[in-house]
C-alpha cells in the first residue's frame, strides 16, 4: 500500500507530502475464497506429513512411546498411576451413586475408557473416569424418563455414552470445539457452583438416613428434608460427618504440605476401609451398606434402548460440551506445565472413542477429572503409561476386591461426593468478578441463581442465553473512538486516553475497532451524527470554521466489512455531501479496499480521498479548512522547532529529510 517515493499535493501555495494510495485494480481476478486457501493450506500440510507424522496424528500414543526415558519416567509413571488408581476405585463407585447407578457400573466406567483414552488421548497427565457434574447430568434426565430401580434406566445411561462419544468424536472431526468458545467462563463458573451445591445435597439423604427428592432444583430438595426430619438417624450423620472431616482435612493436609501430598489421594481409600472396618466389627442396622458387587470384568454388549435417543440428545449435548470446557482446558494447562504441545481437537477425539468404547462395556459418559488429573500431575506423571496404571489398579479391584466392596456404609460414599465436589465452589471467581467486571458478575449470579432454582437444563440455557446476549450486544455495539494527534508526532489516538491529542475544526477523525456488518453499521452511524454534533464542545485547533467539513474513517481495525455495511455507507456518504461533508478513508487493509472498490464506494468517495496514513489526510482536510477560512498558509511552519524524538527521527529517514515538519497551522493558529 505503501511507496517509497511521497506524492507531492498543492493548496493554496503549500505542497504537502502524502504517501500515495494504491488502488486495487477492478480487473484483476477476485481472491480467493478462504475455504478454498482452508483446503489447499490443509492439503499442503497432509501431503507435507510424514509416516511418523501420520502415526502420531491416529495414535498419539506413539509420540510419547517413542521418546519414552525409562529410568527417568517409569519410577514415577508407576507411583503416580497408583496413587490416581486407589483414589479412582472408591470415587468411581460413589459417582456411581450419584448417576443413580449401581456402583458396579462406576468401576466399569473407570476401566475400559482408561486404557482407550491412554491410547487415542493427547493428554499425558489427564486423568478421565466417572466424574461428578457428567454423573449429576445423568441423574437429572434418566430420573425423568424412568424410575432408577429400572433396568432401563442402567441401559438409558450406557447410550448416553455412546451418544456422547459420537458428538465428541464429530465436533473434533469437523473442528467445532470453538463454538463452545461463545459461553462466558463466568456462566461455567456459576453453572458449576450450583451444581456442586445440588451435588452436595443431594447426598443428604446418606447422612440423615432417609430418603429425600431426587431434583436438581433445590427448593424440592430442602423442602423434603425438612418434611423427612422426623425420621432423621443419629449414626450414620456421625459416621458420615466424621468421614467428611477426615477427608477434609487430609486434602487440606495434602495440599498445604509437599511432604504429605499423598494425603489427598490416599483419602477416599481411607474413609472406604475404616466404613468396611466398622460395619466388620458393628454390624450396625441403622448404616446401610452398599450391597453385593458382582465380580469380574465387563463383557462386550451392544448398548440398547435406541427409541429414547431424542430424548437423551440435549444432556449428549450438555455432556459434550462439559467435556470440552473442563476436560480440554485441564488438559491443555497440563500440557503447558510439562512442556509440550496439545491439540484440542485431537484430545476431544480421544475423549469420543474412550466413551463410544466404554459404551460397549457398560461403562455410562467419563471425562476428564479435575481432581484425580490435579493429583496425578503433582505426583510426577510423565506419560500416558500412568493412565494404563490406573486401568490396571481398576481390573484388579474387579477382579478381587468385589466382595469386600459389599460391606462399604453408604455414608462414606457420600462424604467423598461431598468432599470432592466442595472444590467446585467457586466462590472466589464470584468475589473477583465483583471487584473486576460487574457485567460478568451479573452473567455469574444469574446462572447461579437459575441453576439452583430452575435445574440444571434451564440454568444452562438461561446462562448460554445470556453470554451470548452480551456477545452480540458487544458485537452490534463496538467501540468507537475519536483520535486526536500526540503533540511533536504524527500518531493519532483516543482523546480519551490521551487528552492532550489535538483535533481540529472542522475535522472528525474516528476509528472504528470491529467489523463493519449489518447488526452495527446503525450503531456507527449513529455514533459519527453524534461526533459531527457534539464536538464543538471539545478543544479544537485552527480556525474557527463553524461546523464539520471532512469526516476521516481509520478502517485498520475494520477486518470485515458486509454488503449490507457498504449500503449504509453509500447512504451516509449521500447524506453527508448533501451537507457538503467529505468522507475520507485512511488505512483500510487489502480485502476491505478490494470489496469498497468493488462496490464503487471508493468512487463515489473520490479516489482522491483514500489515504495510507491519518495523517496523510489530516494534512489534506486541513488545506481545505485553511482556504476556507481565507487562510494562505506560509510555506514553512513557524512553530519553533523542538529537539526530535526517535519517531520523528525515524520519518525524516524514510522520507529521504525532506518530511513536513508538524503541526500544519501557523504559529498563531496552534
């Protein structure tokens, strides 16, 4: 756009330099389209892809199997898929419970999608399983379809996981995972905090050894246990209560003190073993107890009940999109600590085939967990060998360890769902909002509110609604900013942040930071009336001239522009010249100018008032107010010359030393 010689412009006597303009010529072929450069970008990068390449895009596996260091990773993979492995058993069977399942169907969830994950997933140190927000979405929808006690409804949550891993598997093949990028992480936030609240009471009925409503909204909740608490129980609020504190307390330990890190995961093993301890001993009537587990590993079935697939097609959804906020974003901050890099779509399709496997094997929907991949990364996991650790540790536990499994109070499994759910209340994210951006505090509390109130299913789309509301309010009404110049330079910026720029009579610069498209170019419209009526309130320079003459648009942050933005701007240029306005264009990029071209904006403008810099055509406007203000400016400025800055310095390099020296108006006029 730019030249190496100035073109020289007379007015009245005074030759002003300006870069000159390089129109784009209207028969040259149109560009190409970007899904076309998409596709050829992307068969260029295939064919450019070698064997080990290909390998590692359908295994990656294969990228940490080929550099694997055993004595410096095998030491630590082993503890660190141990550790993750006895945490994962007694969670997997509470999450279970909360799903509404058996808790033979947690364990088979924790076993086949492990190995699976650690085969197609990208992620070395994420941790996937049964998680307990993914548990509680199952709860929610199953439990209005039919009753838990149905065998339907074990066959209702195994599809869900195939559903799930399908749309997981689609979205990373067709790379969609960004429009989960529309919802605001202050509507996840709110999202998640009431759920772990609902989570949290939902497992009451453990403690207080009656039964409650089973909702995810939590009027019905609370005020079933107010009308139940004739029957409350004093031993298993006991013995949960004191699970509860002890597991506080070792993840607190665990977390505060590197020497007792294995405090965390060590844990829900410890509250299972103490509740099987005493239930041995005690056999007390009043704790219930899991049950009989059947023993072994899951056979191959084919999932069933495809009739309720519609039904089930919103919380597959839902599942999904969880997946991606929580499990991708976990394991991409993993990924940055240890060093190496991840691709989102790549780990969502890891996630897919982990669930549609998993779904052959009785297992219901898994993502990645927070917690378990928290304690696997401190633990010193390097590869994805820790994953086929835990898988191992889980096939053991069903093997052998079922029968033992049986005598666990329900009361413990409670107290872990509780003790791991109460790092999901984000309340600090709420107080940080408060201080930092009421609008997202807003977004923050209204999906809160309408979680614990309204459900789940309403809480999502209440917050969706309204972080997509403040998306497109943002998007049809940009920022707008008028420019003045920097004193001794020829930088224009916002007169707001830099009140001591210079503007001019007569003269409106404005720069426009967004696209120009159909659902603004109103608000643009409206905001350039007002600059034209409101300016002679502010601090102009140069004469007096009584109104505006010359609007300069600064189109460098414009990236788009639409052909409904194009109308309107035919239209307001009518407007102005009708007015004697003169709109001209400073900076617009390649594609903008290709298309005002093309639509013949650029000559209804005038050729002539297209300019490479603002200040190029600051310095022609100026010459025009000048003259008809009946000024004939000298030939050189009077202003006393100041000692030049590096910009200064840097434009008479450019300009071969024979740069205009700034300001344009005569000493008595500056």
């Amino acid at each position: 756009m730019e030249t190496d010689t100035d073109a020289a412009v007379a007015f009245g006597g005074r030759t002003v330099k300006v870069i000159p303009f390089q129109h784009a010529s209207t028969s040259s072929p149109p560009p190409q389209q970007p899904s076309a450069t998409l596709v050829a970008r992307w068969g260029a990068k295939l064919r450019a892809m070698t064997a080990v390449e290909w390998m590692e895009l359908f295994l990656p596996c294969s990228s940490w199997i080929r550099t694997y260091r055993w004595r410096e990773y095998l030491k630590v993979d082993l503890m660190s898929g141990l550790t993750v492995g006895v945490m994962l058993v007694p969670q997997a069977m509470s999450y279970a419970k909360l799903a509404g399942l058996h808790p033979i169907y947690g364990l088979y969830s924790g076993f086949v999608p492990i190995f699976i994950y650690a085969i197609f997933g990208s992620s070395r140190q994420l941790a996937v399983g049964p998680v307990a927000l993914v548990s509680l979405l199952v709860s929610n929808v199953l439990s209005h379809i039919v009753e838990p006690s149905n065998e339907l409804y074990t066959e209702l949550a195994i599809l869900l996981a195939l559903m799930v891993g399908i749309l997981e598997c689609l979205m990373a093949l067709l790379r969609l995972g960004w429009l989960i990028r529309f919802i605001s992480h202050s509507v996840i936030s709110g999202f998640t905090t009431a759920s772990a609240i609902s989570i949290a009471l939902s497992q009451a009925k453990y403690f207080l050894g009656y039964n409650i409503a089973r909702s995810s909204e939590i009027i019905p909740i609370i005020r079933s246990i107010i009308a139940g608490f004739g029957e409350f129980s004093w031993p298993p609020f006991v013995m949960g209560s004191i699970f509860l504190a002890g597991l506080l307390l070792m993840k607190h330990l665990g977390k505060s003190k590197k020497c007792l890190r294995w405090l965390r995961a060590a844990g829900p093993l410890t509250a299972v073993v103490l509740g099987i301890i005493f239930v041995k001993l005690f056999h007390p009537y009043s704790i219930s107890v899991v049950g009989e587990i059947p023993q072994g590993l899951p056979k191959f079935s084919i999932p069933r009940g495809f009739q309720h697939v519609k039904s089930l097609l919103s919380t597959a959804v839902l599942i999904t999109g969880v997946a991606i906020l929580e499990s991708v974003g976990i394991a991409k901050a993993l990924a940055a600590k240890n060093g190496y890099e991840l691709d989102s779509n790549q780990e969502l399709f890891g996630l897919g085939v982990a669930n549609i496997c998993g779904s052959f094997f009785s297992a219901y929907p898994i993502t990645g967990s927070f917690s378990r991949s928290a304690v696997n990364h401190e633990s010193g996991a390097k590869t994805g060998l820790s994953g086929i650790v835990m898988g191992i540790i889980m096939g053991c536990a069903l093997l052998f360890m079922t029968p033992l499994f049986s005598e666990i109070p329900q009361c413990a499994l409670a107290a872990i769902v509780i003790s791991a759910v109460m790092g999901l209340v984000d309340y600090e994210e709420a107080l940080f909002l408060w201080r930092i951006d009421k609008k997202d505090f807003l977004l923050w509390t209204i999906t809160f509110i309408t979680t614990l109130i309204f459900g789940i299913e309403i809480g999502v789309i209440v917050g969706v609604g309204f972080s997509l509301a403040f998306v497109i309010h943002e998007s049809a009404n940009p920022h707008i900013a008028l420019l003045g110049r920097l004193p001794g330079t020829t930088v224009y910026r916002n007169i707001l942040q830099y009140p001591e720029g210079y503007t001019y009579n007569g003269i409106v610069v404005v720069r426009i930071d967004a696209p120009i498209y159909f659902a603004n170019i109103s608000y643009i419209k409206d905001r350039l009336r007002e600059y034209e009526r409101n300016l002679s309130g502010t601090a102009n320079r140069g004469p007096d001239v009584g109104r505006i003459y010359f609007v300069i648009l600064e189109m460098s942050p414009v990236t788009y522009i639409d052909a409904s933005a194009v109308q309107a701007l035919k239209d307001l240029h009518q407007e102005y010249n009708s007015r004697g306005i003169q709109i001209a264009v400073a900076n617009p990029n390649p594609e903008v100018h290709r298309l005002l071209s093309r639509s013949g904006l650029i000559d209804l403008i005038g050729k002539e008032w297209c300019f490479v810099r603002v200040h190029d055509a600051v310095q022609v406007c100026l010459q025009h107010v000048q003259n008809l203000d009946g000024i004939t400016p000298t030939a050189v400025d009077r202003t006393p010359r100041r000692q030049q800055n590096f910009l200064q310095s840097l434009r008479q390099h450019e300009g071969g030393g024979n740069s205009v020296v700034e300001p344009l108006l005569p000493q008595e006029r500056v």
